[in-house]
C-alpha cells in the first residue's frame, strides 16, 4: 500500500521533444520516492507543469507550481511570489528532480492549507507531521523566538500543523511562511501521521523544548552578529 502524502498531477506538455524524452526517463525513476505520487494530467489540471520554453506566457493558476528547464533566468519576477517556480539546469540528475518534485509537494501543501482546502481524503492538517531533517540559519525576518521555537519541536520529534502552532505560539500566517522557507532549503520531512499521532492532545511546549529553543536562540543570535560584523 502506498503511504506517500497525496497525489499530485504533472504535465510535460510544454516541453521540447528532447527535453520531453529525457525528463520521462528520469522522472520515472524520481517519482517512485517523492512525498507524493505525481501522475500525470492535463494542462488545466496540472499542478506541476515543465517547460522549456522562456517565453512562457502560460496563465498560471494559484494552485499551479511552474518549473522550467533551461539556463538561469529572470522568468521568476514574472510571477506572483505566491506562486512557485523552480528551475532545473539542461543536465538535471535524478535527485536533483526528485528535490524539485518534494519542494513542489511542500509548496502545493501549504497552498492548501492556506485556503483550508483538503490536502487528502479526511481534510485534516492534523493528518501530517511535519519534522526538521537538518538544522538551518534562517534568513532575515525570522529573528523570533517563536520560529526557534518551532525549529525545535520539530526537530525534537516532528509534530502536526496544530500542535506546532500551539506549542510554538506561531500564528498561521507565520507557520505557513516557515514551512515554505525550510522547503526551500530542503530541511522539511513531511509524513502521514499515525492514528495515535493524530489523536495526540495538543499541550504547551515542555520545559525540554523551552530549554532547546533557549539555547538554539542564543547560537542563532550569535550567528547572525558573526555574519553581519565587519570584515567577515
């Protein structure tokens, strides 16, 4: 039985013919170990769409993630920074597609969430657990104790969107826009719940976490000082 988050649609018809042959053989082999199953679909349902085309001018939907294969470009500024766009160099291996297709399932998820709609069959954020497989230096703007905080719990454990917010003191909005930025370093683990996880009450942050948010705190400050002294 597969466990993987949800499934998610991806459409190739913007592609090449070269860039359509070489990313069927390499997303056959990455798909099988994304967080979601991606199938494939049509233009106007995809939520995932390749091209290799700079000139796009396709109409992206809120819901729709865009990923371009191709030399650096400035497409980005095209697009709303709601949207997501991702880019993959000519030569792309199979992680780094596999990478791309996670970073899109995160951005798909917290669209989802953002809107209160379903991101699986029972309609529950609660469903999924959020976890840190790495510890990052956040950029600018995630100065508060309360990102530290939530850093810590998941990397404690992991925890549901409910509880992080809770026993972080994060409020949606802030939630949403951690989770999007330790998507886009690639430090996010998102996985299905088990039944005794998702019945879990929520409860205040324990004193271990207080005392690991404390310290992380501090080293992250420290940090941040190192970074911007002079001369470094």
């Amino acid at each position: 039985m597969d466990k993987r988050i949800r499934t998610g649609i991806v459409n190739f018809e913007m592609l090449s013919e070269a860039s359509n042959q070489r990313i069927h053989t390499l997303f056959s082999v990455a798909q099988k170990k994304s967080i979601f199953t991606w199938n494939e679909g049509s233009l106007a349902s995809a939520e995932l769409i390749f091209s290799d085309n700079k000139d796009t001018k396709f109409p992206l939907k809120s819901n729709q993630c865009l990923a371009f294969i191709g030399e650096k470009t400035d497409m980005a500024q095209a697009f709303r920074p709601s949207m997501a766009f991702f880019q993959l160099a000519p030569m792309y291996t199979v992680s780094q597609l596999l990478d791309l297709l996670d970073l899109a399932a995160v951005k798909l998820l917290a669209a989802h969430e953002s809107t209160g709609k379903a991101v699986r069959e029972s309609d529950k954020a609660s469903s999924y657990i959020h976890k840190l497989k790495r510890w990052v230096v956040l950029p600018t703007g995630f100065e508060a104790p309360e990102y530290v905080r939530a850093m810590a719990l998941m990397t404690l454990g992991g925890v549901t969107l409910e509880d992080l917010y809770m026993r972080s003191s994060l409020q949606e909005e802030q939630g949403r826009a951690l989770l999007n930025e330790l998507g886009k370093q690639n430090a996010l683990m998102v996985t299905l719940a088990s039944p005794s996880q998702k019945n879990l009450p929520s409860a205040p942050a324990t004193h271990e976490v207080k005392k690991s948010a404390g310290l992380l705190l501090k080293l992250f400050g420290w940090l941040s000082e190192k970074r911007s002294a002079p001369g470094k």
